[in-house]
C-alpha cells in the first residue's frame, strides 16, 4: 500500500490537499489495477485537474470489477466537494 500511495503522489502533485474520499478511491483504483496513470485513465486525470467533482464522479467506474465495487467508489464521492481555492 504504500508504494501504491508514493504512486499516487508521483501522478498527483497535490495529492495530499484532495480530500479523503477521493484519495480513498484514487488508492483503491491504484492498488486493484497497478494502472492509474494517464495513459489508462486520460479522463479520470482531465477531470481532477479541472476539479470537476460531478465528472470524477463519473470516471471511476473499472470495467473488470463488481458493479458494487463501481458504487461504492461513486457513492464515496457524492458528498465531495472542490479542494482548490
């Protein structure tokens, strides 16, 4: 878990200021996939650093887990808000 976190931190220069719930799916994206990374999820890293919470919302949905694991990662986000200023 940590090196899937110093990941995140490499790709994420303010990793550490976004808020937990995102850092909470970010992690779990990372440690199930080993993929989070522009290439595989160009959207997902579009949308962050544009702080569109409604559209991180809608790019965290993976292909090959349960649909369960797809909503829980989505109603993780529902109450998130901007980090930036």
């Amino acid at each position: 878990m940590n090196n899937d976190l110093a990941h995140l931190r490499r790709q994420f220069n303010d990793f550490d200021k976004f808020p937990i719930e995102l850092k909470e799916v970010l992690l779990d994206i990372q440690y199930n996939t080993g993929k989070l990374t522009p290439k595989y999820w160009p959207n997902l890293f579009r949308v962050i650093e544009e702080c569109n919470v409604n559209d991180i919302r809608n790019n965290v949905h993976r292909k090959d887990v349960h649909a369960g694991r797809n909503d829980w990662a989505r109603s993780k986000l529902n109450s998130m808000v901007c980090w930036r200023d």
